[in-house]
C-alpha cells in the first residue's frame, strides 16, 4: 500500500509552536521522515483542542534518543523496547514512536517489529479516525478511509475488530469511548458484533486500565446514551453491574452542561459515577475498590451513594445551614445535583417553584461559609469537668443549642450556656 497525501490540514498552531519545530529539526537533522499520528491530526481535522502530540518516525528508538541528545532535547525512553521516546521541551511533552508491525500479541503487549512502512504501522492501529498521519507541511494521508468516518461520526476498527479487540481487550471500552466523543448513531454493526462477542472477555483487564476508560467516557457530553447502548450490548454488566440509573444520569450531565450557568458546576466523574449507580455504601466501596479510584474517590463515591443528608428543594433555610455545616458546601452541592436529577428523571415538568427553590439550595452552597462552635474542649476542663467522654457529651449538649440557635450565639453566650449545663448535670439538658 502507497500513502499519498488525500487533504491539507488548516494552519495549525500547535504546528507552528516553537517546541514542536525544534522536536521535528532534531528528528530529520539527518534525513529521516516524520509525521504526526493519531489524534493531533483527528482532532485537528475537527478543529478541536489538540491535547497531546504524537509523531511516528523510521527511526529506531535509540537513533531517535541521540537525535534528540544532539539537538540539546530531553529524551525519555519511556517505552523504548515498543519504539516509544518522550522528548520534553519546557513543559511540552512530544510521544515519538518509532513505526512497528506486531509480530505476536498477547492481551495489551505485543511483541513488535520495527518497520519503515507507514501502511503496516497504520494497519495496527485500533481505529480508522486514529490511523491518520499528517506531515510537517500539514498533508494529510489516510490508509484507511479514517477522514471519511470522522466527518459521518463512524467508529470503525482498522480490519477485523474481533481481532483488534483480541489484541487488546481495552480497545472494547475505547469504541464505546470514541464513540462518545466522536460517534454518530447508529454505530458501526461489525464493530457492535465484535463488542458482544468478547465482552466476556473484559474481566481480565486491570482495575486501573478500565477505570480510565469509563471516567474518560463519563466526562463525555452524553455519557447515558452510550452507557444504555452498552448495556443493551451486554457490555456494561462485565464491568459496572451496579450501573442503574441512566436516567439520573442523563439529566446530571444535562444540568452540568447546559442547564445551569453556575461556575461552581461542572462536569465531574465521580459525581456522574454516583449518579449513575444503584448501590449502597458497601456497593460503593466494592465499585471503588475494583476501579481502583484512590482513598480521596473512594470516600466521596461512598458519601454520593449512601448520603447523610439527602437535599430536597423544600428545605428550609435552617435546614440547608444544617447540611452545609455538617457535609460542607462541595459534598452538599453533589447531593442537590444527583437529587434534582433524579427527581427531574421521574418527573419531566417541575411543579411551579421547583427549579427556583433547587437553585436556592447551590446559591446557598455557593455563598456558605464554614462556621466553628466558639467553644473548646479546653473551655470544658477549665469548669472542672475530667479528662473523659464527659468532656464530648459536655461538648455535644452545647453544639445542639447552638444548631438550635442557627448559629447565631457569640462565644460569651455559648460559654454562659456551657457553664449551665455544667451546674446543672454535668452535660444533661436541664429539665
């Protein structure tokens, strides 16, 4: 197969960026060709963002490492026995792949074989949108009809995607994935088939690995209706089981997105995965541990799935204090959010009111600030309580007067008040 450029990129400024023109003189110093790959070129094509830049080369890795050294650049042999180098320059990071054909896979290694042809390292890849190469001089070539896919939202394995997928087990949870970002319905059918067939499959990935692709899937501008798809495909089960709540989640990610213009919300994965679950705190922290999502995801998911507090749109004022006191204003904005979603799922028009008192609640999370009981324990001991549990029940006696009181008494009045409760019954509430 001979690669003949099919398009011009638009100038690119990440192209023209001085960090990405001093990578590719280091790199054709001595003659050899160089292209950008994958989703720098994708996305370019659309005229989205550009996140990370990717170049393939002919060059063996440790030719592309002296390249690199010679022209005064950072070189990392991040994955050099794949062909991989990491070239930093200031704070740009630059993935440089040497191109490769697999010889022998087995589940996400491979054993590869470096090559000089551009159509066998396109012919590995896992997507046609991301086997597209663009030159220095922005001349696109596209071994696999990939910008025709793009432009009608097709997701399409390079060749057989059962043996794509067999290749690689995660790249089922990458077609959903891309799917999300990218895909317009329906999707492809050959690629669905293959989906089905080796979802059994997915178990054998690592928490780690299949805990990317769903937190990248949930940040996706309509995670539910691809999330439905795979459980329609018999896909989800294999890793999220306790995925139920679909529509809960729909109308989160719509609230998020567009429905409200706070800049205290946004798009967040956890919030979105505590949405979407039908489960309780042990639940939780069983979705947790198998995701393997660190202690700080963990608690909160926890938190999100089996509240201390559920909001609802008619709490009152005092009530609202309450909960932000008690879960602070980041974890109680969650809960208004996932319960207003949820509500809105089973009732499509809100009562008169409705949406005003839920957006009273986030004004109120927005405008909270911490409070603090203006007494201590030490305030305890000095009335001669004993060190002990006495001092917490002292404590506590005082705290609920000072709830009850919305928080309003000065520190002389809380203290005035802890010594009453003192005299009379050390820590009991007088009669």
């Amino acid at each position: 197969m001979t690669l003949q450029p099919v398009g011009q990129l638009t100038p690119q400024p990440w192209m023209r960026a001085e960090e990405t023109r001093a990578v590719v003189a280091a790199l054709t110093a001595e003659g050899a060709e160089v292209r950008f790959v994958g989703g720098c070129v994708r996305d370019a094509v659309l005229k989205r963002s550009i996140k990370d830049v990717d170049i393939a080369t002919h060059d063996p890795p440790e030719r592309v490492m002296a390249l690199l050294r010679k022209a005064g650049i950072q070189a990392i042999p991040t994955g050099i026995e794949h062909g991989t180098v990491t070239a930093v320059v200031g704070p740009c990071h630059f993935e440089i792949t040497t191109l490769r054909c697999d010889v022998e896979t087995f589940g996400r290694k491979a054993r590869v074989q470096f090559t000089d042809s551009w159509a066998a390292d396109a012919a590995r890849r896992d997507f046609t949108i991301n086997a597209l190469f663009a030159d220095p001089e922005g001349r696109i070539y596209d071994p696999f009809d990939g910008l025709a896919d793009l432009g009608a939202g097709r997701i399409r394995f390079v060749g057989d995607p059962v043996q794509r997928i067999r290749e690689d087990v995660l790249r089922l949870l990458r077609f959903f994935r891309f799917f999300a970002y990218y895909g317009t319905p329906p999707p492809d059918v050959d690629a669905l088939a293959a989906c089905r067939a080796m979802a059994p499959y997915l178990p054998r990935l690592s928490g780690e690995r299949v805990s990317g692709e769903i937190i990248r899937l949930l940040m996706a501008p309509d995670p539910a209706s691809v999330l439905l798809l795979m459980q329609g495909e018999r896909v989800l089960p294999h890793v999220l089981p306790e995925a139920a709540e679909f529509g809960r989640l729909r109308l989160l990610s719509w609230l998020e997105g567009r429905g409200l213009r706070l800049d205290s919300v946004k798009p967040d994965p956890i919030r979105r995965l505590a949405a979407l679950l039908r489960t309780d705190a042990e639940g939780a922290a069983a979705v947790a541990s198998r995701l393997r999502l660190s202690n700080a995801q963990t608690d909160r998911l926890v938190a999100l799935c089996a509240p201390a507090v559920l909001p609802d749109a008619a709490m009152d004022d005092r009530a609202v204090r309450r909960a932000l006191r008690r879960l602070g204003a980041d974890r109680f904005r969650d809960l208004v959010l996932i319960a207003w979603a949820g509500r809105k799922a089973v009732e499509a028009r809100p009562h008169p009111g409705e949406t005003e008192a839920w957006q009273r609640l986030l004004e109120m999370a927005d405008a909270w600030r911490p409070v603090e009981l203006p007494v201590r324990g030490r305030d305890v001991l000095d009335l001669g309580v004993p060190r002990g549990p006495e001092v917490g029940r002292v404590l506590g006696e005082v705290e609920r007067w000072w709830e009850d009181g919305d928080y309003r008494a000065s520190r002389a009045e809380t203290l005035e008040k802890l010594n009453s409760i003192v005299r009379d019954g050390r820590g009991e509430r007088p009669a």
